[in-house]
C-alpha cells in the first residue's frame, strides 16, 4: 500500500557513525525557563534524514517545553531552531507548517464537526496554490484521492465519512497522524502517540509508523512516555533529565546507560 | 488652572464609580471566564430598584438604598447566575454566554422602561452638596463625599481578597481554577460570590452616579461601554488595572466634556480604547500574554 | 429522501416567494422586502459568528454606511458630486445607479471592516467584540452628528427608487411589486455567493478556526487572514443590505443604525441557527415579523384584561426567547428542523473496528 507522496527519499548518505548526512532538524543550545524555574537548559541535538528520534525522559524533565519551544508555540529564551538550514526559532505554528513541519498532539485535536475525510482535506489545503484561488476551485481543492490514499493507509476506510468527534480514541490517534502527513511534510513531530491506546492498537500505529517512514524518507521526532513503543520505533535516542540531555545514541547504548538508569530509578 | 484641577476632581469621583463598575466585570472575566455584556444595565438597574422601593413600597432613601442593594444581589447576582450563566456550562466557547449576556442586556434596558418608566428620574442622595474651598478650590462635598465611598469600597475589597481565607481562594480561582480545585477551594461558591460581589459593585456604582446623572433606562449602554473600556484599558487580567482604567476614563471623559464638543464627548473614551488596542493591547498595568500553548 | 423533501420544500418556498409580491399589497411587499434585506444583513453575521466564530457588534453600524452611500448616490446633488467624483460618470448610465451605489456600498464597508478587524485580530479573542461595540457607537455619533454629511438627526430624505434595466421600482401602484423582485433577485445572489463561500476551502477553514484555532493553526491556516476575511465579508453583506433599506424606506435618519439594532442582529443569528444557510432568513423572520404579531396579541389581552402584557415589548419577548434558545436549543430553530428530520443512524457493524484492533467504546 503505497504512502500519499511527500519528497521521495534519497538513499541516506552515511557518516562514520553509520547516520544520514543531511541534517533536518538542527537544535541549538535552546532554553527556556518559566519565572524562576529553568525548563529547558541549553540542550542541543540534530536529527537527520529519515530517523526517527526519540525525545524521553522523566516526568519533569523539559520534553514538552523543549517540543513547545520547536514547535513555535514557545519562543525560546536563547537558542536556534533550524529546519533544512531555514532558522525557525519562535515563528508561529503556522509559517512552521508552511515550512514542511508537521505535528500530532497529545490533546486530540482533531476536528469533531467535520468528518474523517474532511479533516484530511483540511490538513492539506492550505499547501494546495493561493488562497484566492482555492475560493474559486473545487470544493475539495482538489485533495479527495490524497485524503483518500490517506484514509486507506490508515485503515479508517470505513469511517471516512463519519464525524471526526464521533470515533473512538484510537482512532483519532491515527486520524491525528494521518492529518500530520497530508502536507508531505519534511519532518513531522509527535506529541506521545502512544497515550491511551491500547496494545493492539498501538502495533498497528507502529507498523503504519515505519511504514510511512520507509516510503517517504520523511524524518520523525517522537516525544514518549512508553519505553516499549519508543524502543521499538525510533532508531535513535535523546535522552532528557532536569533540563538537558544526559545521553544520546542508539536506543540499546541508551537503554544500558547508567545514567539513564539513575534518572529514571532516581525519581 | 484651577478649573482643570477641578475638573480632574470630579473626573476622579466619577471614575471611581467607573472603577467600581470595572472591577466587577474584571473579577467575573477573571474568574469564570464570563463577559457580562449587560454590566452597563447592572449599574443602571439598582436605581431603578430603590425608585420602586420608595414609590412603590414607601420606604424612606437609606431604606431604599438597602433594598436595591439587596434586588441586586437576588437578581444580578443569584438569578443571574442561575438561569443565565450555569445553564450554558458545557457549551463549547464564550460565544454562547456573551450572546445571552447581550440578550440580558436589551432584556433588561427593556424591562426598566416598560415597567418603570421611558422618563429620565431624579435620584436622591444622602450625600451633603454644599462646596468647600480647599486651597482655593472649590469642590463640592458630594463629591467627595463619592470618592470616599468609592474608594472604602475599593479598599474593602482588596483588604477582602487579600487579607481573608475566601479571598484569597477568590484569587486563586481567578488566576487557574484547575489548581484551586485541586488544592481543595470550592471553586463553585467561589464563583457565585464574585457574582454576588460584581451585583453589589454595581448596585454601589449605581447609587453613585444615579444623583449625578438622571436615572434613565438607557444609560446602561455609556456605563457599559465605559466600564469595558475601563477594564481593557487598565488591562483585562487584573483588578488594580479596572481601578486605574475607570480613573483614566472618568477624568479624560471630565476633560472631554468641558474642552471638546459635547456631542462627541462620548467618542473619547472610544478613542482610548483603540488607542490601547493597537499600542498597549495588554493595557496599563496588564501583562504581555505569552502565546498559548 | 430526506435530500428530495429539502429539495421540494426549497422550490415550494421559491415559486411562493416569487409569487408573492403580485398577491401581496404594498404593505405587505414592504414588509417582504424589509425581511430579505434584514436576512442579507443577517448572513453576513451568521458567516462573522456562526462560521468564523468571532463577535460583531457592528453591523448595524455597516449597514449605515451602506445605506448613506447610496442616498447620496442615488439623489445626487453637490454633496454626492464632491465624495464620490466618479457618480458624475455612473450616473449618465442610470440604469446601474442601483448597482454602482449596491457596489460601492459594499466595496466601502469591506475595506472597513478590514480596517477596524485588523489592529483586534492580533490581541485577545473578545477584543473584537468591544471594538466593534466602539465602532458601532462612534459611527452613530457621527451620522448623528455630521448634519452636512447625513442630515444629522433629521436624516436624508425623499429617496427615490432608481429605475433597473428599465423597469420602474417607485412605490406607486403599478410599480412597487417591482421592487420587491429586486430585492429577492439581489438576496437569491447573495444567497448564492454565500453558499459558494461556505462550501469551498474557504468554508472549511472558517469552521477549523472556529471549532479549535491552535491546531488549524498549526495546519498552516493563517487564522488571523481567515479572520479578516469573514470580518470583512460580512460586513460587505451589512452594506449591501444597507444599501438596499435606503431605497426600501425612501428615508434614512440614524436611529436604525445605533448599538441596538447592531444587537438584534446577533441575537437573529441565535435564533434562527448560527452556521446553517437558512438560519438568518429564521432569525430575520422573527425579528421582523414578531413585533406585528406582538403589537396584534397585546391589544387583544389588554382588552381582556391583562394590562401587564401591554408592557412585554417585542425586545423583552425577543430577549427571553433567545435566553431560552440559546439554552435549550444551542443551533437554533434551523438546527432544532434539522434535528427532527434527521434520518436515525442505522447501528455500524463493528467488526471492522476488530481490524484495527480497537472495541468502539
């Protein structure tokens, strides 16, 4: 089953730690505190093409602060955020999306009035030529096959035309996800995929997760409480604790790495 | 020079009662997320009350006084509550409230004139309006006489959300009622006192400003509009800023109405509204909101 | 079916409608034609509130400037000559004076509504409303008060009714039916125009701006210019039906065009259904037919004795029923119509929520 198109893939160019070269997502020493409580200390990291990153850490550690601060819905104390050499850092949600960045959230956001296929045509069509001209276009602005193949991907084929509000949780999970990717996007972040699904579920939202990662080439970061998900889905790992990163690497180096162990036990 | 210090007096009296009109609609915003489009016919209501009360019943003024103080908390506050504002929890957004906060103001403004009377009323006062000269001033003592019930109000209430266990649950749930229900504050009675508290503010602005200006069914709307220009100006989230909105006002509008035309008096208030808006849209004293998350 | 009942009441209510202003009297023509223009001022509203989800207290105000653009467009004189120095030209080809006054109307109150929208959009969502509610206020001091540019409290006077494509649209006898089927031929576009709107991607960001601004946001919506536009749009409809009342009353003064009137709209829109097409001819309906079923009612129950019913005005009732509405019935009469002929929902065969793995909960 073929993925909707987004920029087709390159053969990743490795460097000698076995990583794609091109640089997607380049973080560089971000903060941000909140009166007097430091959030996010200087944390820097890359992602490159076609990985999919993992952000975790304990509760408290800065993850969502820090997914705020790339996402534009926090400005960032100090620090750069750079998306394929395009600085990005602060700029609002929506000039972010325009860039290729796409993002699930943790809070189901998906829009309940309108019906499964609806909302996928609404993810694409701002990305669809001008505003003046989608007034005059078809209704759909032309996305219905997209949001098809989307729906089909997905496996929501028999929910196309129901109201988005209507679903069960899971299914909006996946509805959420798939919204992400209707623009094609470059790099796509997501905001704990895994809350609240169940295990079966949760397979099947990893299975279409490297599905589509294979087929696009398109680069992922995941934020992530659940240890089994983000082990077997990511290939790479940051790991956050009290504001900064505290390791790094592949998610066996990470998983054996003492101090991740304390940060977690430590709590 | 001292006709502008005067006039900066009296501006000063009328905009405490602005003030106290502002703050009510602050604390209800604050903390129930309700825009009280009708706070205009709540100043301008009350009057109406204690002219029932002393036609209709035969009280005496100071008796009637209390008797509007007391429609208001059952009406404004109580009934307003009940059958207006707790009926549309649950409906998504603020649209709905405000519709039917707007609806309650032309019930109201209605209601007044049909049921009392189209015609402009005197309203009594208990305050003296002999002038005093003090420093070469001359200022009216009922002036003064509103100023200092305006300004023991105002320092009630802070004294009140400050310094008491209520008020400071008060000010919990204005500032994030998911935490005050957490920390245990019943945030429901909480609610329905800063309902009760707008009614008596505006039952004690109404009874301040009704001697000045005649009390007229229409007047909600000037009130209204000068109470929400007060409070965005002062900048919405908080109470200190509705004290020195309604000020502001109250001595621009003073200002306004003796050096620039009448008929465009009412224009200035207008004015420094979207003066605000567009320089300072978190008002004097508010914050810069950061985005939203 | 339920498809060939709306279909079959829509063309029902359209040969009536076109019908009507041979059957109906002069009156009766004048209070068909107040309605519609109410109703186009309404769905300007309804796309601001009930598709964008922002308040706009100002279209009374809009369909002032619509209104005394067109009374001057249409009596001429130096005035007219001085403001708008194109007329001269326009008005040699009479049989568009109706529709260059309709257009500059509502070229006028877009481009005014863009600019009062604009420094509001950037700050707190209510904000718009207290500008709007400024707005309103400051433009009735100001028709109020500009005797040299509206007559002032005494208005504009004498307007006579353009002549279109020939046809004469005067309220004399043979005439006036005339321009009842001008003002239903502009509602039927503007009917139309909106449809379009709502319908196309344009809609569909109008209602993800409303239903949940952030992640429509984060979609690539540009939710401050959709804003604008539905601002902006609707105001144009305020204008374009005052731009049509000013010929209707054939006398303008600025009572029409005060806060409360800028109230009632929004309280039609409750009414008669926020976010439905036919909501606003609803909520006008009752906005403008209410009040000569109110007046007929009281003076029969205060002949029978009830004398406390002469006081119930129509804005007291008015304001009761959209408490109660907005209550009980959150979309209004055209969402309760909905309802009841909504088809019931046939149970889903849930095993294909097993290949997804999920128990539809």
């Amino acid at each position: 089953m073929t993925a909707p198109s987004t920029p087709s893939p390159r053969p990743a160019v490795a460097t000698p730690d076995g990583r794609p070269q091109r640089v997607v997502l380049d973080v560089r020493d971000v903060a941000k505190s909140f009166g007097g409580v430091h959030a996010v200390r200087g944390v820097s990291f890359d992602v490159r093409e076609g990985e999919i990153l993992g952000l975790i850490g304990p509760n408290g550690s800065g993850k969502s602060t820090l997914f705020n601060c790339i996402l534009g819905q926090l400005v960032p104390d100090r620090g750069s955020v750079t998306v394929d050499g395009h600085d990005v850092t602060g700029k609002r949600p929506s000039a972010l999306n325009r860039l290729g960045i796409g993002r699930t959230f943790q809070l189901l956001q998906v829009f309940p009035e309108l019906s499964v296929r609806e909302n996928l045509i609404l993810a694409g069509q701002e990305h669809k030529g001008t505003r003046l001209a989608r007034l005059f276009g078809p209704s759909d602005a032309g996305l219905t096959p997209d949001a098809n193949r989307m729906i089909d991907f997905f496996r929501l084929g028999h929910l196309a035309d129901e109201k988005a509000g209507g679903l069960s949780y899971g299914q909006q999970k996946l509805l959420d996800c798939a919204m992400a990717f209707m623009a094609g996007p470059r790099l796509v972040l997501l905001d704990e995929p895994a809350g609240g699904v169940n295990l079966t579920m949760l397979e099947n939202l990893k299975e279409r997760l490297h599905a589509i990662n294979a087929e696009t080439g398109a680069t992922f970061v995941v934020i992530e409480h659940n240890m089994e998900f983000v082990m077997s889905l990511c290939s790479r790992i940051c790991v956050l604790a009290e504001g900064e990163i505290i390791a790094e690497g592949s998610p066996a180096e990470v998983r054996s790495d003492p101090k991740v162990i304390e940060a977690y036990l430590g709590h | 020079m001292t006709d502008f210090v005067q006039l900066i007096i009296s501006g000063l009296a009328t905009g405490a009662i602005y003030a106290l009109a502002a703050i009510g609609f602050t604390l209800l915003w604050q903390t129930s997320q309700t825009i009280n489009f009708a706070q205009g016919e709540f100043v301008m209501l009350p009057a109406f009350f204690a002219l029932a009360g002393m036609t209709a019943l035969g009280l005496p003024f100071s008796l009637a006084a209390l008797f509007a103080v007391a429609c208001s908390l059952a009406v404004l506050g109580f009934a307003f509550k009940f059958l207006i504002v707790d009926p549309l929890i649950g409906q998504k957004g603020t649209l709905p409230l405000v519709i039917s906060t707007i609806a309650v103001a032309l019930l109201l403004k209605d209601g007044a004139k049909e049921f009392y009377s189209a015609e402009g009323q005197r309203f009594p006062t208990i305050l003296p309006n002999d002038v005093v000269a003090i420093f070469g001033l001359k200022i009216s003592l009922d002036q003064i006489g509103v100023l200092v019930i305006a300004v023991a109000t105002i320092a009630l209430l802070q004294w009140f959300l400050a310094g008491t266990r209520t008020g400071r649950q008060m000010q919990a749930t204005a500032q994030n009622p998911t935490v005050a229900r957490i920390l245990g504050v019943n945030v429901e009675r909480m609610i329905l006192l800063t309902f009760l508290i707008n009614a008596g503010l505006a039952a004690i602005a109404s009874l301040l400003i009704s001697p000045i200006y005649l009390v007229k069914f229409s007047n909600g709307e000037v009130l209204g509009l000068t109470a929400f220009v007060a409070a965005i100006v002062g900048g919405f989230n908080q109470v200190r800023g509705a004290i020195a909105g309604g000020l502001l006002v109250g001595v621009l509008d003073n200002l306004a109405a003796a050096y620039v035309s009448s008929r465009y008096r009412l224009a200035v208030p207008l004015l420094l509204l979207v003066v605000i808006i567009l320089f300072r849209p978190q008002g004097l004293l508010g914050r810069k909101e950061e985005r939203s998350v | 079916m339920r498809r060939a009942l709306a279909l079959a009441a829509i063309l029902v209510a359209v040969a009536a409608l076109l019908y009507a202003p041979q059957v109906l009297s002069r009156y009766g023509n004048f209070v068909l034609a107040s309605w519609l223009v109410i109703a186009i001022a309404a769905m300007g509203v309804n796309l601001i509130m009930g598709y964008a989800g922002q308040e706009s207290l100002a279209q009374a105000g809009f369909m002032g400037i619509g209104a005394y653009i067109t009374a001057h467009m249409l009596k001429g004189g130096s005035l007219a000559f001085d403001l708008f120095w194109i007329y001269p030209v326009v008005l040699t080809w009479t049989p568009f004076s109706m529709f260059s006054a309709i257009a500059a109307s509502a070229l006028a109150t877009f481009l005014m509504g863009i600019l009062i929208a604009f420094p509001s959009l950037r700050v707190q969502k209510h904000y718009l409303a207290f500008v709007t509610l400024a707005f309103t206020v400051f433009l009735w001091l100001v028709f109020r008060n500009e005797e040299w540019l509206t007559g002032g409290v005494f208005g504009i006077q004498d307007i006579k009714r353009p002549s279109v494509f020939g046809f004469e649209m005067s309220p004399s006898r043979r005439h006036y039916a005339n321009f009842t089927y001008f003002v239903i031929a502009m509602t039927a576009i503007a009917a139309f125009v909106m449809w379009w709107i709502v319908h196309s991607p344009w809609g569909r960001a109008f209602t993800a701006l409303r239903e949940n601004a952030l992640r429509a946001e984060s979609l690539g919506i540009d939710v401050t210019g959709y804003k604008l536009l539905a601002f902006a749009i609707g105001s144009a409809y305020g204008g374009i039906a005052g731009s049509l009342y000013a010929p209707l009353v054939e006398f303008i003064d600025p009572s029409p065009f005060a806060l409360a009137p800028s109230l009632l709209f929004l309280l039609m829109i409750v009414v008669g259904g926020m976010g439905s097409l036919a909501g606003p001819f609803i909520g006008a309906a009752v906005a403008v037919v209410l009040p000569l079923f109110i007046e007929k009612w009281q003076s029969e129950l205060v002949a029978n004795g009830f004398a406390i019913f002469s006081h119930f005005s129509y804005v007291i009732i008015f304001s009761i029923l959209v408490i109660t509405t907005i209550a009980i019935a959150p979309r209004g009469l055209a969402g309760l119509f909905a309802d009841l002929t909504k088809p019931r929902r046939r149970p889903h065969s849930d095993d294909k929520g097993a290949r997804l793995g999920e128990v539809k909960s």
